[in-house]
C-alpha cells in the first residue's frame, strides 16, 4: 500500500520541482554620485553652493545621502529631488527612499547651500564630502565623491629690503649693486691727495719761489 501512495507523490514532487521558475540573479546596480561646488575655493564669508547628482543604472533600496564639510556653513539649507534632508553647519542626511536610476534626464538631486563661517583660519584644508548608502550597499559598499582645497594664508603688503647705505649700494640688473671695494675707495683718495698737493706747488711757482722751508 505504501509503494503505491509514495510513487505519485515522488511524481508530483517531480513535477512541481520542474515547473518552480528559476529565480532571477538580481542586476547589479551601478550607482555614482557627483558632488559640483560653485565657487569651488570659496572663502570664509563667501556663498557657497554644493549640488549633488546620482547617475547610473538599476534600484537602490532605501537611499541616503550623507554630505560632510570641515569648514561650518552658516545658515544652511538643503533640499533634494525627491525626499527629504536634516542640516546642520558641518552635515547634511538625505533621506531618498527607492530609487530607479536611469539615463532619463530627471535624476537625483541634492543642493545645499550655506555662507562659509567667517573666522576659518587661513592655511585650513576645506574638504567636502558625499556619501551614498542603500540596502544594495551591503554587498558592494558606499559610494563616494569628494572635493578639497586649502584656505589662501595670510598675505603682506611686499615691502623692499632695507639698504646698507644710499650710496653704497644701488640695484642693478642681475642683481648686482654698485658697493666700491674698500681698496678701490682709499686708491681714489689717494690720487685726490697727490693731485692737490701738485696744485698747490704750482700755484706758488707761479706767484714766486716758496719761502724758506716752505714746498
């Protein structure tokens, strides 16, 4: 009585096991955020605003979208196309729900907009950053984009060096100066010396001899 009962149900087993789909391996999803900042460089108490695109092909599940700075932005805002944001000077969170990313022209869309914090110090690196996580994420791993700058130091007014001395030293082309070697200057004076006391010998000459024991 077994043999007979078990023979169709190892036939119906058979049958249904053949007739089960094959499940279907999911399409990976190629997902890359772009982060644009315009000015790119902005100074502290200058407008800045960062837009964030999410290009590529398949479905995120449960999409967000994490944008961080080191330089707090004053009076931020942050919208995104679809969903929603929390902001605050140094973060923005985004959370987009399901996204079916495409090559249609409507993509994702982020844009925040704040005034850099007046008081950054010069020399600071301005490092910008997005992050895009989903359900799909687990496997492959976030994905990122980012932009830096430094922050210009401070600058003075050039100022030249100060001269050893008015005459002694003039500036030339190639850098060379018009400084008299000490040698060449007692020669000069020497030379002056003798030519006044040849004057002066002359002179006289011509005025009469010298008197006694004069030159």
């Amino acid at each position: 009585m077994w043999e007979s009962v078990a023979a169709p149900v190892v036939g119906l087993l058979a049958a249904v096991a053949v007739a089960a789909p094959t499940p279907t391996p999911a399409r990976p999803v190629d997902a890359a955020p772009v982060l644009t900042s315009t000015p790119f460089g902005a100074l502290p108490g200058q407008q800045v605003t960062h837009v964030v695109t999410i290009s590529g092909g398949g479905t995120l599940t449960n999409t967000r979208v994490t944008f961080t700075t080191t330089a707090d932005l004053d009076g931020v805002t942050a919208s995104a196309e679809p969903g929603r944001c929390t902001a605050s000077p140094r973060t923005v969170v985004c959370e987009l729900g399901d996204l079916r990313l495409s090559t249609a022209p409507s993509v994702p869309k982020i844009t925040i907009a704040g005034r850099v914090r007046p008081g950054v110090p010069p020399g600071t690196l301005v490092r910008n950053r997005v992050s895009v996580t989903s359900v799909e994420s687990t496997a492959t791993g976030a994905q990122f984009a980012s932009n830096a700058y430094l922050l210009p130091g401070a600058t003075a007014t050039p100022t030249d060096p100060a001269l050893e001395s008015p005459v002694a030293r003039e500036a030339l082309p190639g850098g060379r100066s018009m400084r008299v070697p000490a040698v060449a200057a007692i020669v000069v004076a020497g030379a002056v010396a003798a030519a006044a006391v040849l004057t002066r010998r002359r002179l006289r000459l011509r005025h009469g001899p010298p008197p006694a024991g004069g030159l």
